[in-house]
C-alpha cells in the first residue's frame, strides 16, 4: 500500500466512528426524553410510598407500631411534603381501633388537623369524642356536631368549647338535656367569661339557662341579679317557682 493509500484509510476510518457516534447520540437524546425527570421519579415514588403506608396503618394490628405512629414527632412544617405525608398517616393511625385509646385520647386532645379530628369524632369511644369536643382547635362545624352526641359527656364538653357557635350555644342552654354543671358554665358567658362576646347573643343566651328546669338554684340567684333586664327577670321568675 502506497503512503497516499495508507493516508487514505486512515483518513476515513474516523468518519465511520463519526457517524456511528451521531447515531449512538440520538438514541441517547431520545432515551432521555422517554425517561421521567429525576424530580418526577421521586414525586411518584414518594406518593406510592405514602399509598402504601397509609394503607398498611389502617388495617394494622400493631399496637406497638400505631402507638410509635401516634407519638411521632411531626416534621417542621416548612417541610410542606414531609409534613402533609405525616398527617395523612396520622389520619390513618386515629381511624384504626387498634390503636390504644390512650393514644387515640392523645391525638383527640392535641391534634389540631381536621382529618384527624373528623376521624377521631366518629370513634365508639366516649373518652375519645369527649377529647375531640373540647378541643379548641376544632372547626365550628365539627364541634357543632358534637354538641348532638349522644353522650352527655361529650355533649357538655362541645357546649363549653370557645369554637361552637353561638346558635349551638344556644339550643344547648335551651334542651332539657343538658346538665346543670354545663348550663353554669352557659351562664356565665359575656360575663364572667368571654367578656368581649357579642353583647345581645351571650344575654340570650344565659336567658335560656335560666328558664332551663336543669339550671341550679345557685346559677338561677347569679342571673337575677343579670345586668340584662330580660335574664334576670327570667331567673327572678324561676326562682319564685320553686
């Protein structure tokens, strides 16, 4: 072979490798288009989990493991991921009656997530909906409804809690089945208590404790001497009755 030839072939051989790398290259471009983001692949892998582990919580019979659950210290909330992940486990811990109910207790008292809370609402435990009730985190709604349990414990606990509203408040004072220790409490309201309540509502308010036939002769004594005419001639006029 001459030197020219020699050049020649050695010349060429590069532009096969040329071509070769352009194809090796756009396969590879098109792989990676195909494939998700690392970002994605993450997302999908973290939502699986969560999936998972809400279910395996749920239908656990751990009672160790769904104590541990409940007891968790919660990520810092600027950790917006980690921290939503660990209330909907939550969730899935207070719906499951394998969690002892001192815990199921705890997350009634200290919890303030509405999932939770909700979830908690529905336990066949007194003790339990009774913590939910008195719970100053609860939605008016929620402990509006509670104020309708079929307890009396629970009941009084969602009559006295600052978030019911003040219609609540009111067919509280009003039903017969209301004990005298929770109508005291009624009647104090805007007085003695919440002193900054709206003036009219508290005052028809303690109104209804003192025509309510539970309310104690003592309560019935407070509300006569009521700044507001209409309560304490209600309680004067209960009082003469007995």
């Amino acid at each position: 072979m001459t030197d020219s030839e020699h050049q020649t072939g050695t010349e060429q051989a590069p532009t096969v490798d040329s071509e070769q790398d352009i194809i090796d290259a756009k396969r590879q471009e098109m792989e990676d288009k195909a494939a998700p983001a690392p970002q994605e692949k993450a997302t999908s892998v973290v939502q699986e989990t969560l999936s998972v582990s809400y279910e395996r919580l749920r239908h656990s019979i751990d009672s160790a493991e769904l104590s541990d659950a409940a007891r968790a210290q919660l990520p810092d909330s600027s950790d917006q991921s980690a921290f939503s992940r660990a209330t909907a486990l939550l969730e899935a811990v207070a719906g499951n009656q394998h969690t002892p109910i001192e815990d199921r207790v705890y997350l009634a008292e200290h919890m303030p997530f509405p999932n939770v809370l909700v979830k908690l609402s529905h336990d066949p435990e007194v003790e339990v909906r009774r913590a939910v009730a008195a719970n100053v985190s609860d939605k008016n709604w929620l402990v509006g409804n509670l104020t309708k349990d079929d307890d009396a414990r629970v009941r009084a606990a969602a009559l006295i809690n600052p978030q019911t509203s003040w219609k609540m408040r009111l067919e509280g004072a009003q039903s017969n089945q209301t004990d005298s220790d929770t109508l005291d409490v009624l009647g104090r309201l805007g007085v003695d208590t919440e002193a900054d309540a709206p003036v009219v509502l508290a005052a028809m308010v303690r109104r209804a404790v003192a025509l309510n036939p539970n309310t104690s002769q003592a309560m019935l004594r407070t509300l006569a001497q009521d700044v507001h005419g209409d309560v304490a001639k209600a309680a004067q006029e209960a009082l003469a009755r007995t």
